[in-house]
C-alpha cells in the first residue's frame, strides 16, 4: 500500500480583484502558508514564480486577470501551526460577539484578554480564531488592532478590497474611534486635547512599553469628559494618530492614568478600583465611524460595555 503524501504539483492561478494590488511576496506568503519566509523570496529571485509567463520581483503589486503560476512546495509538518479549534470555549464565544456582519466586514465586540492575533507566545488571537469559526471563508484580515486587554470595536475585512479601502480611510484619518477610560482623579475641562509624541522602549528585563518623549512619533488624542466619579473621571478619548499604548500614555502623562493598566496605572487607584469589582483594564473601545467599503454610506458601530465595567460605574459615587 502506498503511504505517500500526494507531489505537490504547480499552481496556475487568476487574480481577481480581491487581490488587486497586492505584493506579490505578500500574496505568496497568504498562499503557502507554513512556508519559510525565506523560501518564498527564493522561489521568487529564481524565476521560479511567474506572473503571465515573466519572471517579476518580490515587489510586483498584482493585477486584476494576472496569472500567476505557483511551484511546488513541499511544506514540512514542523513549520506547521494548527489553527484553534472552533470548539473551544474562548473561540466559540467569539460568535457571540458579532455586533454586525454583512458580505464585506465583521464588526467585532473583542473581548478584554485576548490579543488580535498570535505570536509572542500566544498561541492564537481573534483573527485565528474567526478563521476557524469561518472556515469556508476565503479572505480574513485585522483592518486595525486593540491591545490584548481593551475591549471593544474591532473591525475585520473579508474581502482584499475591503481592506484597502478601509486601510485608506485609516490612513487618510477619515474613521473615527472613540474609547471609553475610567482615569484617576479630576479631569480638567480644559485638557481636551494632547499631542504628546511617543516612543517605545524594551526594558532591560525585555518589556516593552511606550513613553513620551521628543524623539519618538507625533501623537494627538483628543478627550471629552463623560462623568465625574468622587476620586476618578470617566471620558471620552478619541485618539487622532494610531500609535501604541496612545490613549493609555496620554493618559499617564496628563497625570490620569487609567483604571487597573499593568503598566501605566498607579498601585493605590487600581487597589481602590478592585474594591468596587474591576479586575481588568477600563479601556473600551466604545464606538467606530467609517465609510462602508462597498454601500460607500456613512456607518457608526457601537459595542456596549462589559458587565464588570458597568457595575464597577454603578458603584462609584457621582461627583
């Protein structure tokens, strides 16, 4: 009995639109997945991938009817990595979380706790997770990310131009994010905009974190007051740039750091904070505008707080 696994033979493929403009390395490594990095860009140099019968570099953005032909590559079970199963219990609640969906994105109520995508010693995130509870679907990628421990609006592309035209729109800051923090203190009235540039720095114990400072990139959030708490203030942060750990720096260094931030916060606030039920970061992303990439109409996503955010509120004392 013969017990070999199938040759891999050559692939002929069409490019449709949902791949328009793509780099071609970029679309091999979405094609051959498990494949070395390093592989694909030799299969390239040598000729080996065509794109209507012509040698290209790794750089060629792809064309609506190009045909692409793909080698053989035999992929070994080490590089390997079994997605998550649908039935595990975090994934499976993912569907749970769906505040909206049509043919060309899902708009996703992320949980605090999981990150948007593996690697780093996670094993999977929520964009792993979505492909194992759509297994059929062909396309499905980030359109942006959350930290590991916000909630909130997280927007995902099932189709490729649905992603650039989000991409675009992010690019050319037409969306608008707008999260909720629970900070410390008093927030001033008048603090409704910083612009604080930041950079990140790794630690000597190799943790990463972010910090103003003058040599780092120029960052804007823009705040807006939503309730006054006796010893805490719930507002409104809208950030205008998209760098890392923004909203929760900004918010450090207008000296309101947010609720339970393992990096950022104060001891004393987040042992008050934990009293009254908060056992995880008071970020959320609360609401998210942007145009639909294919009805072009003006859409506004909310996702309701979790239950442990709002009975953390309910306790506090109005100022």
């Amino acid at each position: 009995m013969n017990t070999e696994a199938p040759r891999p033979q050559v692939q002929l493929v069409t490019i449709d639109e949902d791949h328009l403009g793509q780099r071609i390395d970029n679309y091999l490594m979405t094609k051959l997945k498990g494949v070395p990095k390093s592989m694909i860009y030799r299969i390239v140099r040598k000729g080996e991938v065509r794109v209507n019968k012509k040698r290209i570099k790794p750089e060629y953005k792809l064309q609506d009817g190009d045909i692409v032909r793909i080698p053989p590559v035999r992929v070994s079970d080490k590089s390997e990595r079994p997605g998550p199963s649908a039935k595990l219990t975090k994934v499976s609640q993912l569907e749970d979380r769906i505040v909206f969906e049509d043919k060309s994105i899902i708009v996703l109520n992320k949980p605090s706790g999981i990150a948007v995508h593996g690697g780093s010693g996670v094993d999977f995130g929520v964009i792993e997770a979505m492909r194992a509870l759509r297994p059929t679907q062909k396309f499905l990628e980030l359109v942006h990310r959350l930290d590991k421990d916000t909630s909130g609006v997280l927007l995902i592309a099932k189709k490729r131009s649905a992603l650039r035209h989000l991409h675009d729109q992010l690019r050319f800051k037409k969306m608008q994010k707008d999260y909720q923090a629970l900070v410390k203190g008093t927030w001033q009235a008048r603090d409704k905009v910083i612009k604080a540039p930041l950079l990140k720095l790794t630690l000597k114990s190799g943790e990463r974190i972010v910090r103003v400072n003058q040599e780092g990139k120029e960052c804007e959030t823009r705040f807006k007051i939503l309730q006054r708490y006796q010893g805490a203030t719930l507002v409104q942060a809208s950030p205008v740039t998209g760098r890392t750990h923004q909203i929760r720096v900004h918010c450090q260094y207008a000296g309101h750091p947010i609720a339970c931030d393992d990096k950022y916060s104060e001891q004393k606030f987040d042992d008050a904070m934990r009293v009254q039920g908060l056992n995880r970061l008071f970020l959320h992303a609360a609401q998210l505008r942007f145009i639909h990439p294919s009805t072009e109409e003006v859409m506004t996503v909310q996702a309701p707080l979790d239950p442990v955010l709002t009975e953390t509120l309910d306790k506090l004392v109005k100022a």
